[in-house]
C-alpha cells in the first residue's frame, strides 16, 4: 500500500504520467535560454521557467520549438515535471533574486532535491545558502558559469561547488553540456560550500588582469612603437600563434583589424577610454587583502579601470604635468621590440596566475575547503573568457603536484620566466624612460623580484613600528644574543626618552 502510494506520489499530478524533465531550468535570459538549448541539444529533457512567464510563451514558441523542453506557468509545474531527485538551476540576477527563487521552490521540493545557482553569485552568499539549504536537506550547489552567451549555448567552463552529495546526479549534465578541451570536459567538482563561486570569482579577477595586461601592450606598440592599429593587429595575430595563443589575444587582433563602416577608420580609437567594471575583479581585490596574499595584478587591473574612469580630471592633468616626449627613434629595431612585449605579457600572465593560484590555495587554508587544484586549472582551459593554450601548462603542473606551493616553483614555469626575463625588463625599462602607464607590467615584476628576495627592507618597517609605536620585533637567529633573545618579540627604546612598555604583538 505504502509502496503504491509512493510511486503514484512520483506521479505527474497534472499529466498523472512518470515526470520526463532531467533538469529544470529557472530564468530565461541570454544565459538561461542559451544554457537550456544546450542541454536539450545533448539529449536532456529540460523543464523551462520564469519570473516573467510570458517569456516562458515565447521561448517554447520561438527557440525551443520542435525542442525536448518543457514549458511551465508556474513553480509547482516546473517541479512536478521533474525526475526525482530534482535538479533545478537557477540563472537569473544574482542576489535577492537568487533568494527569492529558493524560498519560493522551498515548499514544493523534497529532501535531497538539488538548488544549483549558475549565476555570478558572491560566494559568501554561497556559503550561507549552502548552510541554511543543508538544514532542510536540500542540496546546494553554487556554480560558476562562464563563457557569455556563445559558452553557454555552446559549452561554458562549469565550476560546480557545494553539497557534494549532489555532484553524482549532475555530474552527466554538466559534463555533457560543457566546453571540452583535448576531449576532456571543462567542469568538474571543485569543492564545498561556496567553493564553485569563489573559483569563478578569482576567473573573473584574472580576466581583469589578463585585460589590462593587453591593453597596456596595445598602448606600448601604439605609443612608443608608433604602429598603427593594423599593424598592431598583426601583432596580435603572430602572438596568437603562440605561448600566448588565447580566446582574449584573439578577440583584441579582430577588434584592432574592425573598421568603422562610416568612414573605414578603426572604431576602437573612437571608444572613449573610460572602463565599466561589474565587481567581480573588486571582490577578488579585497578577498586578497582580506587574506592578506599579495594578488597585486588584479588588484592593479582593477585601480587601472578606476584611473581610467575619471576621464575628465585626466584631461585637466594632461595639460599641466609634463612627461618626457616620445622620440621617434624610440625604437630602432622593432622586431626586438614586439619579441621583448610578448616576452613581458607571458611573464607577466605567469605572475598573475601564480597570484589567483596562491589566493586560492590561501582560501582553501582559511576556509578549511579542500580544492581539486587541477581540476581548477582544466575548467578555464576552455569555453571562458581566460581560456588559453597556457593553461594547459597549468593543468599539467598541478596533476603533476596537486599541491604545488606556487607555480613559480614548477619546473616549467621557473623555466618560462626566466627565459623571458630579459624582454621583461627591456619592455619596463622603455616604458619607463618614455612615461607610458604600464600598472599591471610593472607590479607583476616588482612582485617577481620581491618573491625571489631572500630578503627584503621589511627590517626597516618592523624598526619603524617599534620605534613609533613600540610594536616589537623579532631577530634574526644568526643575531640572537641575550640581549636579542631567538623568537622572541623584542622592544627596544630606540631614542632613551619612551618607557618600556611594548603593544600587542602580532603578525601583520
Ligand atoms: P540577467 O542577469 O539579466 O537576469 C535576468 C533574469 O533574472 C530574468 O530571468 C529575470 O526575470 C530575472 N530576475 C531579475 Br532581472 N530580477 C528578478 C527578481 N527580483 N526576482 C526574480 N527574477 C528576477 O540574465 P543573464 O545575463 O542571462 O545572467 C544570468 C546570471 O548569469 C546572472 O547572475 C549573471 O551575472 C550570470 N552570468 C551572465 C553572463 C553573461 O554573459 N550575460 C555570463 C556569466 C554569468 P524577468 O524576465 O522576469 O525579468
């Protein structure tokens, strides 16, 4: 009787047929409807749902016609279409949106019931929906898509984080649907809680990086090398061919080679240099300074937009702070030039990952998450924005150690910088004696050489604290005496005149 009764309960209420619907899908703008073509394409049955259910209408008539998906007019239709346990992905506006949808969905679902939230949600929203969702035994998955419109319609990069109880009935989905990179899909588990959501978030920060890193070597060839926007181009295009071959290289050779129809000159010097930023290079910024790793790349990429922004005060500055002029014999052998600049984006790229691998590894620590590193690397090998033939290095390096330290200690990467090392500091120097901005060039080797500094002034700042404001020190062991006791924190009453009371000691 009980066994009747629970399969009849499997029921479809309204069709009184077995549910068909593998996934539901809530949220049916270019990433929701994109997302859901995709897995239909891929022989999944998914179940369509909206805010605005109008739109729901138009969908089913329109791009998901003759389609195996499934409309519905409301929750409770879009989860009595579903297979059992039920898989529902929200892609709607992340934030009170994503909430909303789950207090509505709440009532309607069943223990072990899957919430996957694909939208750019912050992770701590993650974490805390992970909890309150664990405590009703609903299974939350907090998943970085990436990869736009053209990603999910076709295969995004999936960074799947949460219960990962879930993870075996999602698994084939987001495989499926996913981009593949040398026939291995780019999704895999990542980790707990808001895991998927913090590796998206540090995506999103090297994304920044990788940006502002292209842009400053647009602006070297432009200004010190004098080349034009074709010739910039080409550039572009032999780099592409190479360690730098990546989706972000080859979008900037199409845009320097585009045109304006109106007159045929190229648009990109018609843009008005002011950088839009959504966030997600800011959270990356002020989880680094949050955890205290030096992430300086994206950190500068995010206060180069900053600059950028405010245009008008540029332009007053422009008129009255002089630099030093441009000659034209700047550059007198432009093919070492263009070797010298790729030289100085690859080093500086490896710097920049190295920074988003060490912000991980640190959150990973704080966090108490254990992180599939590799995995990590091999999920924006393809369909996102970063994707690049270099991060194939990447995946290498961290199968090769999942807990490699930092990936300036893998033999490859040790090798690839130094090798570049010259170029890198050719490039920096011109750029210098010439007065062109290169923020991120420039931190990404300055962080270069105080990583491989055995030592650093920071003897200085700790004599400086001490003195101003009794902060102690620590000395060296090779000093240690018995008036500068080993491993201990020391006060010292530099000027005769101050007591000998110390602060509170602590590690800044
Ligand atoms: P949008 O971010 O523009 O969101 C549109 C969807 O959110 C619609 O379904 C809309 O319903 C719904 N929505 C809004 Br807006 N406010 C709502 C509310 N208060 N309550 C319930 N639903 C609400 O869509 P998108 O560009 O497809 O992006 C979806 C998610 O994926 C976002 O989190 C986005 O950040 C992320 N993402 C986007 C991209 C991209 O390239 N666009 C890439 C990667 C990730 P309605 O139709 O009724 O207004």
């Amino acid at each position: 009787m009980n066994r009747i009764k629970q399969i009849a309960s499997h029921l479809n209420p309204i069709t009184n047929t077995q549910p068909s619907g593998d996934i539901g899908l809530i949220g049916l703008a270019v990433m929701g409807q994109n997302l859901i073509l995709n897995a239909a394409d891929h022989g999944f049955t998914v179940v369509a749902y909206n805010r605005t259910v109008s739109k729901v209408d138009h969908f089913i008539e329109n791009e998901a016609k003759g389609k195996s998906i499934i409309g519905a007019k409301s929750i409770q239709e879009l989860v009595d279409n579903l297979k059992r346990p039920r898989r529902i992905i929200l892609l709607v506006k992340a934030g009170a949106a994503v909430d909303a949808f789950i207090e509505q969905l709440l009532p309607y679902l069943e223990k072990d019931d899957i919430i996957i939230d694909g939208g750019n949600s912050h992770y701590p929203d993650s974490n805390r929906r992970y909890e309150e969702l664990k405590s009703k035994g609903i299974h939350f998955v907090g998943s970085g898509v990436s990869g736009g419109e053209e990603g999910a319609r076709y295969g995004p990069s999936l960074m799947p984080g949460g219960a990962e109880e879930a993870w075996p009935h999602i698994k084939d989905i987001f495989q499926s649907i996913a981009a593949k990179s040398d026939g291995e899909p780019c999704c895999d588990w990542v980790g707990p809680a808001g895991a998927g959501h913090y590796v998206k978030m540090v995506h999103n920060g090297i994304e920044y990086g990788d940006m502002q890193l292209i842009s400053e070597a647009y602006d070297i060839l432009k200004r010190i090398g004098g080349f034009t926007n074709k010739e910039i181009g080409d550039v572009f295009a032999q780099w592409n061919k190479g360690v730098l071959d990546s989706f972000l290289i080859e979008i900037t050779r199409d845009i320097l080679y585009y045109n304006d129809p109106a007159d045929g000159t190229p648009l990109l010097e018609k843009i008005l240099d002011s950088a839009g930023q959504k966030g997600t290079g800011k959270w990356t910024a002020i989880n680094a300074l949050d955890l205290g790793t030096p992430v300086t790349l994206i950190g500068e990429a995010v206060f180069a937009r900053c600059l950028s922004s405010i245009k008008d005060e540029r332009v007053a500055a422009s008129k009255i702070l002089p630099g030093p002029e441009i000659t034209k014999d700047a550059v007198t052998d432009r093919k070492q030039f263009v070797d010298d600049l790729e030289q100085a984006l690859y080093a500086s790229k490896i710097i920049s990952y190295a920074q988003g691998f060490m912000l991980i590894r640190e959150a990973a620590k704080e966090y108490g998450w254990k992180l599939n590193n590799p995995a990590i690397a091999l999920m924006w090998r393809g369909g996102c924005i970063i994707r690049s033939v270099f991060l194939a290095e990447i995946t290498a390096a961290y199968r090769e150690n999942p807990d490699l330290e930092n990936l300036l200690f893998n033999k490859f990467f040790s090798d690839a910088i130094t090798k570049a090392q010259s170029g890198w500091r050719s490039t920096i120097a011109l750029t210098t004696k010439y007065g062109i901005p290169t923020p991120a060039f420039s931190t990404a080797l300055s962080f270069y050489d105080g990583y491989r500094s055995a030592k650093l002034p920071a003897n200085l700042l700790q004599a400086q604290r001490d003195y101003f404001g009794a902060h102690t020190f620590k000395v060296l062991p090779e000093f240690a005496s018995e008036t500068l006791p080993k491993d201990q924190y020391i006060h010292i009453n530099w000027t005769g005149r101050g007591g000998d009371v110390s602060a509170t000691t602590y590690d800044a």
